[in-house]
C-alpha cells in the first residue's frame, strides 16, 4: 500500500502540469459550439480531483496484507493442520501481490485516465466482491463442516502447543482473549504429552493445564505461569474456582453472537466500499468516452 501511494505522489507530480495543459485545451478546443463545450468536459478535471479519484479507487477490497510481523505465528502451521505441507505465509504473500497490483491499476488508471486499468480495476474488485460472497453463503449453509474443522485445528494445535514458541503465544492469547481452555474443555489438553494425565508421563505438567486457562487473580501483579499444575487432578467442580472450564469453541460462537452487529457491519461497509469503488470507476469510464467522443 505504501509503495501505491508512494507511486502515485510521483506520478502526480511528474504528470499534473501536462493533465492541466490536457484539459485547459481541451476547454479551448470545446468552447464554441451549439452544446456547451464547458458541459462537455466537466469530468476532465485538474490534477488535484484526479488524485481524489486515485486515492478513492486505490483502497484496496479488504484491508491490507501487511502480515510480515505476523508470519512467524504460521511458521509451523503447515505441519499442524492437513494442508500437505502447504505454507500458509505463501497464501498471505499472493493475497498482497493482488492487492498490490488491483490498488496500483485504480490509482494509476484513474490518475493518468486509462480507461483498460480503470476496467480491469473493476472487473477484479468484482469477481473478488462475487468470492466474498459466494464465501459468505457457503459459510452458512455448512456451518457444521466449518465447526468441525475449527475444533480438528484447535486440537491439532494443543497437541503441538511446546513445539513453537509463536504458536504457543497464539493460544494462550486465544485462551486469555475468550476466558476458555481447549477446543471444549481443559480434559482436551490430554493431546498433549506434556498435559496428559497418563501414569507414565514424567512431565511435572502432567494432569495440568496452560496458565492462560487460569482465572486471573486482579490481587496478582505477578503472572503466576504454574497456576494450572496438577489442577485436573480435582473435581469439575473445585476446577472452576482456578480455571476457565468452557470450550474455546463455544466462546468464539458465543463472542460472534454477541458482537454479530459489529461483525456484520464490517463485512457490509467492506462490500460498500468495494461497490463504491466499482461504480466510480465505472463512471469514470463513462466520463472519459464521453469526452473523446466530443474531439
């Protein structure tokens, strides 16, 4: 996104004063005549509302790919989840190579007035508008699939919890953000060997659970990382007063049913924007057919 903007600036100073000439002749050029040559090219417009236009076609369909900080968290995830040895990061490098591409055909088509950038800007924003929502039924109508494949990647993930330091990270922020611990409960840190409660497991972890299944103390300025040893060892019961016993995956439904105004109201003012930038590019064209129909 930087490198668009970056781009565009330059473009912008390096073509304003040639745009200007383009249209204080083309006003010359379309002023006498019978139908107004002022109304004929009142879209040819000076270099400032070009770069508006620009600014407003460059936003990219659904936020930025700025994942860098980011990729160390998926560095293992190919050998957790079924993906055959997939590397995620690979998807997420694709995803911003469209991006960059779909922004700098908007911005530079819209600045320089190409009509073929400014129609393969839409085009692509949208067969990525028709994606998203062939994404969005599909997601309803196998929500069941969908769930099934969130607590095989929870329980892939607790039995790979030592292996990766990001990883580890990751859940316990889950498990700290959703007050849960594992997919449905503390008994599925079993899949883990460190976890497990079996006689023959030497861990002093064993019969235990994370510290970010623990019930924060607010008297605690310390973070006690030990608070969860040998804690199934005891009843379900006496378990609630140290930690949080309800699945992972029944807190993120019940936070999506709780926020789902604030989620739904992303996802419609994200197809806006896109539909926005459809039609003002579309117009666009329009706009710059109309006025070489009229050399």
């Amino acid at each position: 996104m930087c490198v668009c903007f970056c781009l565009l600036f330059l473009c912008s100073v390096r073509y304003a004063e040639p745009l200007q000439l383009f249209c204080t002749a083309a006003l010359q050029r379309h002023t006498p005549g019978p139908r107004g040559g002022l109304m004929q090219v009142r879209w040819c417009s000076p270099p400032s509302v070009n770069m508006g236009a620009a600014l407003l076609l460059h936003l990219p369909p659904h936020g930025s790919a700025h994942f860098a900080p980011y990729a160390g968290v998926l560095s293992n995830i190919s050998s957790i989840t079924d993906l055959g040895g997939f590397d995620p990061v690979w998807l997420f490098i694709v995803v911003g190579g469209v991006m960059f591409i779909l922004g700098f055909a908007g911005c530079i088509g819209a600045l320089r007035e190409n009509t073929l950038l400014l129609k393969f800007f839409s085009v692509f924003l949208g067969l990525i508008f028709f994606l998203e929502l062939t994404a969005g039924i599909l997601a309803f109508v196998f929500k069941d699939w969908i769930k099934d494949q969130l607590n095989f990647f929870i329980n892939n993930n607790v039995k790979a919890y030592r292996d990766d330091i990001d990883l580890q990270n990751l859940i316990d922020f889950a498990q700290e953000y959703w007050s849960c611990c594992g997919a449905h409960g503390p008994n599925d840190w079993n899949l883990n060997i460190y976890f497990n409660c079996t006689e023959l497991n030497p861990s002093r972890e064993r019969c235990g659970v994370p510290f970010s299944c623990c019930i924060k103390d607010p008297a605690e300025d310390v973070l006690n990382t030990q608070c969860g040893y040998d804690v199934r060892l005891e009843a379900e019961l006496s378990q609630q007063k140290y930690i949080n016993t309800k699945g992972c995956v029944g807190q993120f439904e019940k936070w999506l049913q709780d926020n789902l105004i604030v989620v739904a109201g992303v996802f419609v003012g994200v197809a806006l924007l896109q539909i926005f930038g459809i039609c003002l590019a579309q117009n666009l064209v329009s706009d710059i057919k109309a006025v070489k129909a009229n050399w």
